[in-house]
C-alpha cells in the first residue's frame, strides 16, 4: 500500500500520520498483502489489505476482513491473545495491534513445547465457549447465517466442490463423487445446536510465541490470522490443530483443552465431523492453489501429501 494512504489509515483511526516512523510488509500469507507499522514511541500496528475484488480467488474468500475482526473482537470476550481492531474494517483494510512474539516454530525444547501446547489447549476451550448468532461465515459471502449446523456446513461445502469445478482444480476423485459420499455423512451434523467460535486455521505458523524479556518460559503471545473463522462445529478447530495428523495423539493440547472447559469426546459420530471437516479443509488447499498460482512444487507437494490425506477423509466417511 502506498505510504500517503498508510496515512490517510492513520488518520482515520484517529492516529496522527507524522507518528509513523516506518512500514514493512509482512510475509507468509497468501491472500492479502500484510504491513507492519511502527510508530515513533514504538507501538507497532498491523494493516491488512485485501486482493482487489475482481481478484480470483474461492467463493468463501469474500469479505475476508469483516470475519476477521469478528474473530478478534470474540476473541477478547473470551480473554485469549489475540490482535485488537483499531478501526472499524471497510472491507478494503483493517488495521489492528500487533500482537508480541514471533511465529511458533522448532527452537524450544521438548517440555517447552509440551508447555505451550497445554497453554493453547486452554485457550481454545475458552474461544469455543463464545457462541454465535447463528451458524456459517459471518462475512456473508456464502449467504446470511443459517439457523442450523447442517445448512451451513453444507452450503459451505458445496461451495468449495463448485470452486474445484470452476478452477478446473485436481482432486484425487471426481467432484461429484465426493459430494455423495459427504452428503452421507451429513447427517451427523445435527448433534451441533451451538453455534460457537472456530478459528479454523490454528496451525503454528498463525499462533505466536514470546520468551518475555528473553528469557524464562514461552508463552502464547497471540493468535492471528482469523480471517476464515465461522460459527460452527468446535470440533472442526482440530482439523488445523493437527494438520494433516490426528489431535488424539496430542496429549498436551488436549489434557489443557479439557483442564480449560473443553469437552473433546472421540465417539464415533464426532470422528464421522472430524472426517468430514478434514475433507473440506483438504478440498480447500487442494483448490486454491490454483486462483494463487502458488507454484508447481507446491502443487507436487499437495499431490504428494495432502491429497492422500483427503483420501483417507473420504474413505472414513465410507466406512
């Protein structure tokens, strides 16, 4: 984004342009262009701008921002680190606090990562105790919030099949075909009634993790990056949360979840969701690759990797 309208953000946020000292961009998203500001007494600030609108890019993907600062303001209900909204998002831009810490990576020990895994279990179980209006994407891009699980998750859903055939995207087995072994499945979705927070996209590279003042113990300094939050199922956070693997292996994560007021029961109909949220989130990634042109190693590697992993999904939902 241009300097003179960084300003222009500013100022509208009621924060005097002549403050800022300095402006990076921030790498490691693949949809909108992120900023980071510093100020002159050191505050730092995120801007996030998204794609211009005639921009390719999946049906849900609309109105990215407005289901992101939902997240953030939810979030803060719930007293989970997270970024604040500094202004009101117009849909072109949405600027908010920066939140400390650098992206969780491999440079802590094994009990510094057993620590921090507890640490975001219980933080998760509080962001699932925030309930919605209603359930679906709060952004509107796929219509208004249903009244229940199973018409959102399906229009959902179906949304992200359409996506595939328009992209002409590779999948491991024929749209239609997928869609008739989901739709099977629906049914389980009815034991959801609550519509409740669901961050979806908790891999490690969205949360943030700061040793205060260098040293002592790590601890979670935010989770960013809530643009593709929904009201829905809390089971479908476990998707992103064990990326392409399975939460019940994770220990740590899920002894902090319960300790935090999290009810994670394996039962056969609640593996049935986790199956069907896995094919979705695999049917995304294996679909947007092809509006962001990410890139012929990168489309070998979903190939490689998570297209077996939509797979074993599928044939979950069959069994």
């Amino acid at each position: 984004m241009p300097e003179e309208r960084i300003r222009r953000v500013l100022e509208a946020a009621g924060i005097p342009a002549r403050h800022l000292e300095r402006c990076r961009p921030l790498t490691g998203g693949t949809y909108n262009t992120v900023e980071e500001l510093l100020l002159t007494d050191g505050t730092r600030y995120v801007l996030k701008t998204p794609p211009p609108p005639d921009a390719p890019g999946l049906s849900h993907e609309r109105e990215l921002l407005l289901s992101e600062a939902e997240f953030y303001r939810a979030a803060a209900t719930a007293d989970v680190p997270a970024p604040h909204v500094v202004s009101a998002p117009t849909g072109r831009h949405l600027l908010m606090t920066a939140c400390p810490g650098d992206m969780w990576d491999d440079r802590f020990t094994a009990d510094e990562q057993a620590t921090l895994r507890a640490e975001l279990g219980t933080l998760v179980a509080r962001l699932h105790e925030v309930t919605g209006p209603g359930f679906g994407y709060p952004s509107g891009a796929l219509g208004p919030l249903a009244a229940d699980w199973r018409t959102a998750f399906t229009a959902m859903y179906a949304a992200v099949l359409d996506d595939a055939r328009r992209y002409g995207a590779w999948l491991p087995r024929p749209p239609d075909g997928i869609a008739r072994t989901a739709a099977a499945a629906y049914p389980v979705l009815d034991e959801v009634t609550v519509p409740r927070l669901v961050h979806f996209d908790l891999w490690r590279g969205n949360i943030l993790v700061e040793r205060p003042a260098g040293r002592g113990d790590p601890r979670i300094g935010g989770l960013i990056d809530g643009e593709r939050m929904f009201w829905g199922d809390p089971l479908a956070d476990f998707v992103s949360l064990a990326l392409l693997d399975d939460i019940e292996k994770d220990r740590d994560f899920l002894a902090g979840y319960q300790e935090g007021g999290g009810r994670a029961e394996f039962t056969a109909p609640a593996r049935r969701r986790l199956a069907l949220y896995r094919s979705y989130l695999y049917l995304i990634m294996l679909t947007e690759t092809v509006p962001r042109a990410m890139g012929a190693e990168h489309d070998a590697w979903l190939r490689d990797t998570v297209a077996p992993e939509l797979v074993a999904a599928l044939d979950e939902l069959t069994r």
